[in-house]
C-alpha cells in the first residue's frame, strides 16, 4: 500500500503546494507580509521543476509579467497582500478585458494603508469583487483551513483557465501563517483544467479569433508563439481581438464578461452548510471567521440555540441561492467578519428587510472569538423569544 | 531598400492613427526593415506595447501583439520572454509611457539585462492626451501643462538606461533612416537588454506649442541639436556642449537573465 503524503503546512506553504499540484510553471511577485512564504516557497520549487520564479521591482510589474506569461501559455500565479492589491488593480482589470487567466492571491491584513502588516483582516473583501474600475467579472475563494487551502489553490487556477479570467484566493492571515496537518493527495487524484483550446489544425488556427466566445460564452484560447498572430489590448474590441468604438461591439463585450461568469456561476459556487436545515439562527461567515463561528454554533447547539452556519468559500460571485435556502427558517442572521462589515452588506442585499441581520466585526488585529459570535447568538435567541 | 513591408503590417488596420508630419511610422518601418534582415518567423515575435501614439503600433503589425496599460509593456514582454526565451520580443514605448510612469520597470528591466529590445518613440510630449510636457521635454519649453515652459531638468533616454545596466544602448533619428536601421537591427541583434532612443517629431503638439514649424523643419532641428559619436573624438567640447550624440553609444557583454536562469535549473537537475 501507498504511503500518504501526511505533511505539517503552513497555509501559504499549503497554497504554494496546490498552485505547483494545478500545473502553475509560473511565478512573478514583491515581498510583502503576511504573503512572502508563497514567493519564497514558489522561488524554492519552480527552477527544480523547469517553472520560472521571477521577483519584480513592484506588484504592478508582478501581475504584468504573469499576465505576459500566461498569454505565452504559463499557467501564472502572483501572491500578495493589501497594498500590494491595491496597485495590482488596474492589470488586473487589464487581464479580466483581455480574458488572461491567472491567480492572485491576497493574504489580506489590516487596512487602510500600510495598516496591520502582520495582524489577521478581511478587509480587502469587497476590493476583491470592486478593486478594479468598470464593470467586471469577479472571482473570489476564501479557505478557512489549511487542508483545503491546497485543494481551493487548484481550483483557482482550474476556474481562471476554464473561464479565462483572473481568479483571486482570499485568504486572511491566520490561515495563511498557522500549521495544520495536511494530506496531499496522490497526483493523479487532482483534477488539473486547462484553458479551453480550439482544434490545431493548420486551417483553424489561420482561421483564429481570440474572443468568439464558445457555448459557455468562453472564447477558446491559442497561445502566443502557437501561429495565430493575434492581438490583444485592453481597449474594448471586438472578436478579432482588435479596438472597436461601435457601440453594439461594446455593449456586446461588456456584458458577455460578466455574463460568461453568471452562466458557470454553479460550477464555480464553492459553500459549506453546517445544521442550518432548522436554524432559526444563521451564521454567514468565511475564512478563519468562519471556523469560530463553527465552534459558536455547536456551543449554541449544546444550549439548546437551534443555531447554523453557512460558510461562503467562493465569496464572489455570490453564492445567492445557496445562502437563501440556508436561511429559510432564520430568524436572525449574525455575519462575523474582521471588517466593519463588507460581506454583510452583501448578506442583506440578499436576505432583504425581512430578517434582522447583526454584524460581529473586529479590526484590532485580533481574531474574532468563539465566545463573541456566541454572545450574538444568544442576544438574538433572546430577542427571538420576546417575540 | 525596398521592401515589402505589408509582409509584416495588418493592411486591414490602416489607415494608421498618426497625424500628418508625425515621425512614429518612420520607426515603425525601420524596425520592420530590421525584423525582415533577421529573417525570423513572424510567429516567434512578440511586439509589446503600453498607452500612447507609439504604443499603437502593435496593432499594425502582424506578429503576436500585445498593448498593455500605461508604462507596464516591459513587465509583460518580461513575462512573454520568460515563459518562451525562444521569441524574439521587442517593446515600444513613447517618452511618456518608458520614462514617466514606466520609469521603475525601465531601470529594472536594464538592470535585469533580459533579451529584450526596447524602442523609445521620443518626441518629448505626451501627443495622445494632448500634449502635455513628458519627463524628456527639455526645459524651457512648452507643452500643455507647462504653458510658461518647463522648468524641469529632462531625463536623457540613453544615459539612464547606460546608468541602469542596460547592455546595448544606441540613439536614431528618424530623418537618417539608414542610421537608425543599423541602431535598431543592432539592438535586435544584441544579446541583453537594448534600448533605442528613436527620436521622432510630434509637429501637432510639441512643434505647435513651441512654434518649431514643419515636420521637416523639425527634423532638420533635430540635426542640428546632435552629432554622430564616431565622430565625437574629432569634435571639441565646444562643439559639442548641449548636443546629444546619436548612433551606437553603448555595448557590452553581460550575463543575460534567461539564459543565467537556464543555468539555474540545469545546476538544480531541471529539465529546461
């Protein structure tokens, strides 16, 4: 019998792991906490395994050289956190308008600014969905253990290929920087996805056009260098892939890239559903929030609280439907987060007026604690009892 | 000199953005003169561009073309390089777009001596927004958000790129095409980092606002203001105060970053 590969990882370690396990053959970062152990690992393993690693001179330059290599057929990847995020945004667009897949990871830490290098945060959750200018397809996954830090790394690089769009992996720092035991499961138990190609003969790829989109509203991707000699720029354009100013082209490519989202929204729609089919009281949480709102949960549970967790893993797009057959039966909704209540707005965009919605929220630094989701638990319990 | 250069142009694409008297087609044709001398297949060519009038001249060209955001071409021909050291990958950038807001990713990717060419299309404005004074717009005059003329020190294209690493460095004028053909094919040839200061007249804006007249009259101000450096020993220090030399200004051998990280996974057992 095999031996499992049984390992003691950190999460960024972790996700480094899954972005090597998914086939990524590239890396292009800038130092930054709490999301350095990634570029140190990946610069470690990508030369042993024929990959490149490159460190730039800033995380604009990062996220241009993977969007560069993933259009010469790398399967690209950058890493960093709230800073350098924010001056990723504009390639980020760039690779969404030109439809480059890659994987951007975000170990969020407090902000605004320079903030709370090396303290927990989710504050980045809604520049995750809203960072770039314009319209635009969003793909977010938050993991909230180590163990499924590296499964969710494959799926990232496994939605950006399969949708040709950037994927970003959310992870607050408390997954990124804490140890727990991990199985990597043997290679040929991962399912790797690969960018959609057309056929290769000499006739299709004169023929090429970089954004006829296929059924799923995704335009089947040659590489650079593979003969098709093709243009990309992140102006609007039209099927050739050249700048178009008719209004009709426009519209067209603006919708189809939110719409290709929407229509493989359910093969991408990751979530997690903890006793909620009677739970009057319901948790939204996510990330390391998510886990002490697991404990607050089974706590309440053993106080007779008919409590429940929905834990959202793909934040973006927003698990809509999911979380409205978890909440059927609540009556108040508590949505712990280590903001001041970004994803909440998004709870209550979804849930309405019709159900009291509290935020438990903390931006000091310090995780939220079983004991205060609990507490909000009881205070809504009670204040369902009244009534 | 003839040449059919709709071998390498998208004809469909025509006609060109370019305002009349402008000097970017004149670059654009010499690097295609020096592409069709190196005989390479237009398929393992990769031309890159940022945000500006020389940055559409990717659009133009029938090779595997990329126009990226403002002053970030150099990050993403690193990323195409990189990922397929085989293409020849070559950048064209404005005044603006290398030296302003892609000043950082200029002085890096010299100092990094990746096999890159970079072609600056200086006309010394920003020409697509308007004509607003550019980090190589000398001072005194004028643009449109230097009305009373400039009173920036300028930075000089090929001394920072000599400054920053950069292995193969040369200055053309567009009105000597067979001078700025043997910079360009030079630099195409040379191993590293190159960086050609290509000098072409912007009449609408920066010859406008600064009341330089004609096209031609422009470029024969260009000659005037410069000297070929073979023959600067032959010159006095007189003779050459506040001229700029054009032609090859800088060569030099030096590790080459694809193939020292080739090296890199040979010496760690990878299979390049």
């Amino acid at each position: 019998m095999a031996t499992k590969d049984i390992r003691f990882l950190q999460g960024n370690e972790a996700c480094a792991e899954g972005a090597l396990a998914a086939g990524c053959n590239f890396f292009g970062g800038y130092p930054i906490s709490p999301s350095s152990e990634i570029a140190e690992y990946m610069s470690n393993r990508l030369p042993r395994i024929g990959g490149r690693f490159i460190q730039m001179e800033d995380e604009i330059a990062s996220i241009g050289v993977v969007i560069g290599a993933s259009l010469a057929g790398s399967k690209a990847m950058t890493a960093t956190s709230g800073p350098g995020f924010s001056l990723m945004q504009e390639n980020m667009g760039f690779a969404m308008m030109a439809e480059v897949p890659c994987v951007i990871v975000n170990v969020m830490r407090g902000g605004p600014s320079t903030g709370n290098p090396t303290g927990p945060s989710q504050s980045d959750v809604m520049q995750t969905k809203w960072g770039t200018h314009g319209d635009h397809p969003a793909v977010v996954i938050s993991p909230a253990k180590i163990s499924e830090v590296f499964g969710l790394t494959v799926k990232a690089f496994n939605f950006a290929e399969m949708l040709r769009t950037p994927v970003v992996l959310a992870i607050d720092e408390i997954i990124a920087h804490m140890r727990e035991k991990i199985e990597i499961p043997p290679k040929r138990s991962i399912e790797v996805v690969n960018r959609p190609a057309p056929r290769k003969t000499k006739k299709a790829i004169a023929e090429y056009n970089p954004y006829v989109p296929g059924e799923d509203l995704v335009p089947p991707m040659l590489n650079y260098g593979e003969g098709a000699r093709y243009h990309v720029t992140g102006l609007d354009h039209d099927e050739t892939g050249f700048p178009s100013g008719k209004p009709e082209i426009m519209e067209d490519l603006n919708r189809r890239l939110l719409d290709k989202i929407a229509v493989n929204k359910d093969k991408i729609t990751l979530f997690e559903c903890s006793e909620t089919n009677d739970a009057e009281i319901l948790v939204v949480a996510y990330g390391s929030s998510a886990r002490s709102a697991k404990r607050s949960v089974s706590d309440a549970r053993k106080k007779g609280i008919k409590a429940g967790l929905f834990r959202a893993i793909t934040l973006f797009p927003f698990p809509e439907k999911q979380l409205l057959k978890a909440a059927k039966k609540a009556k108040h909704v508590i949505v712990p987060e280590m903001n001041l209540g970004q994803y909440r707005y998004e709870v209550e965009r979804v849930l309405g007026k019709g159900v009291p919605i509290t935020g438990v929220h903390r931006v000091n630094g310090e995780p939220i604690l079983p004991s205060l989701i609990l507490d909000a638990i009881e205070k809504a319990g009670k204040k369902g009892a009244k009534k | 000199m003839s040449m059919d250069y709709f071998k390498y142009l998208r004809k469909e694409r025509m006609p060109h953005i370019w305002c009349p008297g402008c000097g970017h087609g004149m670059v654009m044709k010499s690097i295609l003169r020096g592409l069709a001398k190196l005989d390479v297949d237009p398929n393992d060519v990769c031309v890159v561009s940022g945000i500006g009038c020389s940055s559409r001249t990717p659009g133009y060209l029938d090779f595997n073309t990329l126009h990226t955001t403002h002053g970030r071409a150099l990050p993403f021909a690193t990323g195409v390089k990189l990922t397929r050291p085989d293409m020849k990958v070559i950048v064209v950038s404005g005044d603006g777009d290398a030296m302003a807001i892609g000043g950082n990713h200029f002085i890096h990717s010299c100092r990094r001596n990746i096999d890159i060419t970079l072609v600056v299309f200086n006309n010394y404005i920003y020409g697509m927004t308007g004509g607003q004074v550019s980090p190589t717009t000398p001072t005194g005059q004028r643009g449109t958000t230097a009305p009373h003329g400039s009173i920036e020190q300028p930075f000089n294209v090929t001394d920072l790129a000599i400054g920053s690493g950069a292995t193969y460095v040369g200055r053309a004028l567009d009105v000597d095409s067979v001078a700025m053909d043997r910079v360009i094919l030079n630099a195409m040839k040379h191993k590293g980092f190159s960086v050609v200061d290509a000098w072409s007249q912007c009449p609408t804006y920066f010859g406008r606002q600064n009341r330089l007249g004609t096209a031609t009259q422009m470029m024969e101000q260009y000659k005037e203001v410069t000297y070929n450096v073979r023959l600067a020993n032959k010159l006095t220090d007189e003779e050459k105060k506040g001229k700029f030399p054009v032609g090859e200004l800088h060569k030099k051998e030096r590790p080459e970053y694809c193939e020292e990280y080739q090296m890199l996974m040979h010496r760690l057992g990878a299979k390049a």
